[in-house]
C-alpha cells in the first residue's frame, strides 16, 4: 500500500444521499483509504468470551475490538 486514496466521496447538501466519484481536486470529495484487516483468531475470541462471561454484550464487544486494535 502506499497510502494513498483509493477513491473520494461527496455527500448531498441533505446528507442522505453519498456517492463516489474520481475528481479529487473536487474541493468537496472527501478521500477514502484502505486498511489491513485485523482479525481475532476463534482461540482469542473465545479467551475474551471466558473472561467476559458475566459482562453485558458490550462490554465483551469492545473487549474484541481492542483486542484486534492491539494486532
């Protein structure tokens, strides 16, 4: 990758409609990247699963998003 934009985006003055597009000297287009993705193996997910038994969902949500955070 090098880190450059991989598309752009616009969105209408309402804010319901979004489309792409390729003009990026568009003072308006906003740039979108790509990122490698960081996945927890069923082995990690289940450790944080046991330790977070008794915790309410999110709790155990965030717990994995962290936990792929720190790959």
């Amino acid at each position: 990758m090098n880190n450059e934009p991989v598309a752009w985006f616009e969105q209408d003055e309402n804010m319901k409609s979004v489309w792409y597009q390729c003009d990026k000297n568009d003072p308006s287009a906003v740039p979108l990247y790509t990122h490698p993705a960081k996945t927890l193996t069923d082995e990690e997910i289940f450790k944080l699963w046991q330790k977070h038994l008794n915790d309410e969902i999110p709790v155990f949500a965030r717990a994995i998003l962290r936990k792929a955070q720190e790959k």
